[in-house]
C-alpha cells in the first residue's frame, strides 16, 4: 500500500510539473495577454491547491515540521476538537474567526473586532506569503510576462481570501449570499468529513490536490457514520437541506 502510495505521489507530481511547464511554455510563445491572464489564473488555482494541501497537511495538521507546534495545537486542539468537533461543527456568534492569541486556552471564538481581524489577517497572510515564493516570483522567472505575473498575483490574493472567508461561513452560518452557492455547499460537506476524518479532504478550497494525492473522500465509511452525526444532523441550517429534512435544533 505505502508502494503504491507514493508512486501515486510521484506521478502526481510529475502531471503537476509537466502542467506547470506547459503553461510557461505557453505564455513565452504566444506572448498574448489573454494567454497570459488565462494561463495565470489556471495556473495559480492548480498551484495553490499544492500548497493548501501542503500547509493544511503537514503545518497546520503537525507531521513533523519543526518550530509548527504551536500552529498544529492551535488548528487540532483549537479548531478541530476545542471548538468545532462533528457534534458541535457550527457556531452562533457575532464573529466568524477563533481567536488565536494567547491565553489560548479555554479555546474561544473571537469576542471583539481585534481578534476576529488578527485571526482572519493571519490565515490570509500565511497562505499569500507561502504563494509569492512559489507561484508568484516563479511567474516572473521564467517567462518575464508582467501580465502574466499580475494575473498569478490577483489570482493569488483572490484564493487567499477565499480560503479565510469561506472557512468562517462554513462554521459560522448566516444565511450570507455565499452559502447559497452549490460550489459552497459542495465544499460545506467535503469539509465536514476532514472534520471526521483529518487525513481526508486536505484541500479546503481547491481540492484539485486531494483527487491527485488520493486523499479526496466522499462519504464516511460505516464505522464513522455510526460515530458521528450526519452532516445533516451536524449542521440542520445548511441550505442545501431540503427544508422538511431539517433538525429542529443542532447535535449538542
């Protein structure tokens, strides 16, 4: 299984390679701002999916990284078991981030403007500073397109946004115009299964990654569904439920 495991690592990384090279080796020779602006954002989205599942796996999840401890406690001990476990995966506040300052603990959500930015700001930030190295300046680099480097910036910050304000409408559910989009909703429930199950569905946003590392995961086995509520059990004000299937009241 392990042989097989990272055979699939590797040929997944080898498509990831040769999709990347072909998309500088597209803008060098067309040199056509469309080709640009298309081939950044195309590339920025299949890029930061690499990265988001690269920083959610082994930084924010700890596999080893050294000087992550605090990170990982924050993110595992905060996020996943202190503040929204599979039996309590909502939370009904005025704010839609935790906060991360110390003291960290009894593990709370944020209760002021301050600490809801700081933590929004944070996760922003982190995923936008891991992608100017490795996405951004790479753009630069090897084609010395400025609108093909603007577009992987835009796309860049876009996405990192994204990440940070869809995981709090996630968690913190409104009614907003977002949870009323399919792809939300699509992503609300692939999400509660990485709440379950943390080695599955790493990618958060983008789970382009989680198809090509196999760590893309639809349902729950038996074992988990007799342990864990239902998404609909979990979180009964999700709009995709149809409105008779509904909980009176959430899981406590």
């Amino acid at each position: 299984m392990k042989g097989l495991q990272r055979r699939r690592l590797v040929l997944a990384g080898l498509a990831l390679t040769v999709w990347t090279a072909g998309g500088y080796a597209a803008v060098i020779m067309t040199q056509h701002p469309l080709v640009g602006v298309v081939m950044g954002v195309l590339l920025t989205i299949t890029l930061s999916s690499l990265w988001e599942w690269l920083v959610h796996g082994y930084m924010y999840h700890g596999r080893g990284l050294p000087g992550m401890k605090t990170v990982m406690q924050i993110h595992v001990a905060g996020h996943h078991h202190g503040l929204f476990p599979p039996t309590r995966y909502v939370q009904d506040g005025p704010y839609p981030f935790m906060r991360f300052r110390r003291p960290h603990r009894p593990w709370q959500m944020s209760d002021n403007a301050l600490d809801n930015a700081l933590t929004k700001l944070s996760q922003v930030g982190l995923h936008f500073l891991v992608g100017l190295p490795f996405i951004v300046l790479p753009a630069w680099w090897f084609t010395h397109d400025p609108v093909f480097t603007a577009s992987t910036l835009i796309t860049a910050m876009v996405i990192s946004w994204l990440l940070a304000h869809v995981h709090g409408c996630i968690h913190t559910p409104r009614g907003r115009w977002i949870e009323h989009q399919r792809w939300f909703q699509w992503l609300d429930r692939h999400h509660y299964i990485h709440h379950i199950d943390h080695q599955a569905n790493i990618n958060f946003l983008l789970p382009v990654c989680d198809a090509l590392f196999g760590t893309l995961k639809t349902e729950l086995t038996p074992k988990e569904a007799a342990r864990w509520p239902t998404f609909e059990e979990a979180k009964p004000m999700a709009l995709d439920i149809p409105h008779h299937a509904r909980q009176q009241r959430p899981v406590s």
